[in-house]
C-alpha cells in the first residue's frame, strides 16, 4: 500500500529500489531487492521494519548438520532470472483477491508475456488465465510457483 502512495506522489520519477519479499514487484519498483538473504529457522535475525519477512534462503541449524532449505522466494527469483528479460516492464495483472495467490506479469522487450504465479498456502489453489478472449485453467500446489509465457501479438486495427 505505501508503495502505491508513493508511486502517486513521485510519479514521474523512477524508483530504483525496493526491498521486501515477491509480492512487492507489482510496485512500481524498476529493481527489487529481496530482504534478507539467509535467516534461520526461526526467521532470525530480525532487524524490524518487517513482520513477516522471510529469506531467500532458510539455514536450519536445528538439525545436524543444518540444512539451507529455499523458500519460495528463492524459487520465484529463480523464475524471474530465467523468463523476464533485462528491459521488460510490469504490466497490469489481477489475481481478484484470491487470498494467498500472487501474481506479477511482465512484457518482454521481445514482446513475449510472462507472468508469475505464487501459492503461499499449504494447500492447492485453482485459477484461472485470461487474455485477448482465451482461457486456461491451472492448478498449482501448496507453496508452489508456475511461470506462464506467450508471445505477444496485437490486434490488427
């Protein structure tokens, strides 16, 4: 919400950075920093600022030896790095308050578009994909994340 606030009020300027956690590419930031990059399983050290922040990566040093377990946002990164290319802007997605389901879609310099799909429950979630008059329905499991990409053709005038 505050991104949106300032996105408002510095309109015409451009936001270089922003740190959070996936959900914040929607806002307008040209780059996202991820916060942080390792915490433990207890999701420490915690610095505030950010109640329910989580790592990249989880190092468990409850079991021997300790684990480095991804979370989801090491995956979406991971989906992101691969699919949206260097010059690609965030174009409008909507995922119609489905709850724990994030979305974020990109266009590609090459025209193609992609778009990111985050379950962040521990359940399946269904939905569905709607553009230019055609539809897929999809499936994705708890914790989950798909990456969608068509090419990009617009409509004859």
């Amino acid at each position: 919400m505050a991104d949106r606030v300032l996105r408002r009020r510095v309109a015409k300027r451009e936001i270089i950075a922003r740190t959070g956690s996936a959900g914040d590419w929607r806002n307008w930031a040209k780059s996202v920093v991820l916060w942080n990059l390792a915490l433990d399983q207890e999701h420490k050290p915690f610095l505030g600022g950010c109640t329910n922040c989580r790592g990249v990566i989880t190092v468990n040093h409850a079991s021997q030896p300790s684990q480095i377990v991804p979370t989801v946002d090491y995956t979406a990164l991971a989906h992101a790095s691969k699919f949206v290319a260097p010059g690609a802007y965030r174009v409008e997605s909507n995922s119609f308050d489905q709850g724990s389901l994030e979305d974020v879609a990109f266009r590609n310099p090459d025209g193609s578009l992609v778009l990111l799909v985050l379950n962040g429950t521990g359940g399946n979630l269904a939905f569905n994909i709607a553009w230019a008059g055609k539809y897929a329905s999809c499936k994705l499991p708890g914790g989950g994340v798909a990456t969608f990409r068509w090419n990009f053709t617009a409509p004859a005038h």
